[in-house]
C-alpha cells in the first residue's frame, strides 16, 4: 500500500459486509421481481459475483451478474498520461 491508500477492512472484515447486504437484500425483495447485479469493472465485478453467491440461497436460485465499463465516463480521464483507447 501507498501512503495515499488505506485498508478499510481485511477479508474477514468484507466477508461480514457481503453476508449483511445479501441479508438485507434477501429480507427487502419482492417475490416475483427479478434480481440482477451489475457490476463496475474491474473490481466491482468479483464483488457482485460474490454477493450473488451469498444471495442464491436467501433468494432460492441464481442472481445473474453483469458489467459495465465506465472507463469513458471518469472524471479523472483528462489528468493522466494515458488514454484508455
């Protein structure tokens, strides 16, 4: 790590937070309403695959998970040396 960076949880710590949102999700979903998570590359994606895993079984089957890239969107884009295409 950087001195910029900080650790906000270790993996213990991030297991608990995902076991709390499946909770919450799984207690707050309507039967019937289909359920799909989306997440930001590239690490926003293995985070919604792993909430989608603690999800299955609150919500009785598969969540599928999806991506988007929002390289072209960031606010940052202009203040580096390289150009995401």
């Amino acid at each position: 790590m950087t001195e910029r960076e900080s650790r906000l949880c270790d993996a213990d710590g991030l297991a608990c937070l995902l076991d709390a949102m499946a909770r919450r999700v799984g207690e707050g979903r309507r039967a019937g309403v289909p359920l799909r998570l989306i997440g930001v590359r590239t690490r926003g994606v293995p985070i919604a695959q792993r909430l989608a895993e603690r999800l299955r079984p609150l919500v009785g089957g598969g969540v599928p998970v999806g991506a988007v890239d929002i390289t072209l969107y960031r606010d940052d884009i202009g203040r580096s040396d390289r150009w995401p295409v």
